[in-house]
C-alpha cells in the first residue's frame, strides 16, 4: 500500500517529521505527526527520538524538544539570550512582577475569570489580563455559569513553550515558592475557595 509505514525508510520518515515540525507553529503530538505521515506512532517514536539526537544540545543553534504535550522546534539555550536580542522575544524573566504574578494566578487556578484574579491579587487585574492575552500567554476559555456570564482565561502553548512545560501537571507547587509564614495556605484557600464556587 503506497504510503504505508513499511514504504517508507526511517531516514526517510525522519526527514517528513522534521519538515512539519519546522512548518508547524505549535507543538505537534505523536498521534498528529503519525497521521500526517500516514504512519504509526511505533513508526514514529523511534524516527522523533533519531531528531532529538540529531538535535542534541551543543549540535545545532535549535533543538527538539516536547512541551505541550508535543514536540517542536526551540532556540538553544546558549543561543537564546543572541536570538532575544535580534527579535526582541521576550524570557520569563522579561515579564513585569505584575504580569509573572496574574500568569500565575492564571496557570494554577485556571480557568478563571477576570474577578477571581483581582481576588487572589487583592488589586485589579485588568491591565495585566489584557497585556497576558497580547502576548499570547492566556486566552479566552468561554464564559462562566455564573450572572453576567464573565469571561474564563486560561493558558496557551505559548504559555508551556516558554516555560518548558510539557503540561501543567509540571507545575511546581505553591509550596515551594518563598513566600512568608501563612502566605502559602492563605492563597491556596482563596484558590480553592474559587475553585469551589465554579463548580457550584
């Protein structure tokens, strides 16, 4: 059968899975990348694992690498502070407290609206919404079952490609951030408070 996986040399299937992860703007799963080459995910596990050797750190100014629960194309690390410089791409670090703050929020409660934000961060958080949203770092998820049916955000790829996350399973716990005596349980009672009342 013409294009079958048996047609096709692994060098060969190689050569496709690199083309479409070059030309895909998002990461791609096993199972999409298999479609595509109208091949098995047993066919395409090997075949993807020969392009992250290839790849390899230290080989090349990009690597293959799984974030969002696919594989895609990434500045090297030791390339990336060059690449930021020319483009302008922003860094984790390049994100204002306020902004790293509502990611925050967003990521571990998510999705959530616009006034469960401003009541975990005590202030408005309007701006700091629409600035994530620009920058492709959040999206609008629907609308709550609640009055007034608000807008849910929730994060984007582009959110777990900066950030390396294959998921947000990946997520550190709250506990391990340095925040002050109480201040831990605090916000995890106001998220789950949250929580609550969405499901309500």
């Amino acid at each position: 059968m013409p294009g079958s996986p048996h047609d096709v040399s692994m060098d060969d299937l190689a050569r496709r899975l690199e083309a479409l992860l070059f030309i895909s703007p998002r990461p791609l799963a096993v199972e999409d990348l298999a479609a595509a080459c109208e091949a098995t995910a047993t066919d395409v596990d090997p075949a993807l694992a020969g392009l992250v050797a290839e790849y390899a750190a230290g080989r090349h100014g990009i690597v293959v690498t799984e974030v969002g629960g696919g594989f895609t194309f990434a500045v090297a690390d030791d390339c990336a502070e060059t690449v930021r410089r020319h483009s302008g791409l922003e860094r984790p670090d390049d994100l204002s407290p306020a902004l790293l703050e509502t990611l925050s929020v967003v990521a571990y409660l998510e999705p959530v609206t616009r006034a469960d934000v401003a009541e975990v961060r005590g202030v408005s958080s309007e701006w700091a919404l629409a600035g994530l949203e620009e920058r492709g770092l959040i999206e609008e998820r629907g609308r709550a079952a609640t009055p007034g049916a608000p807008i849910l955000y929730g994060t984007t790829d582009r959110f777990l490609k900066l950030f390396g996350l294959r998921s947000r399973d990946e997520l550190p716990p709250l506990d391990e951030f340095a925040l002050e005596a109480g201040e831990v349980e605090e916000i995890r009672a106001r998220l789950m408070a949250n929580a609550a009342r969405r499901r309500t």
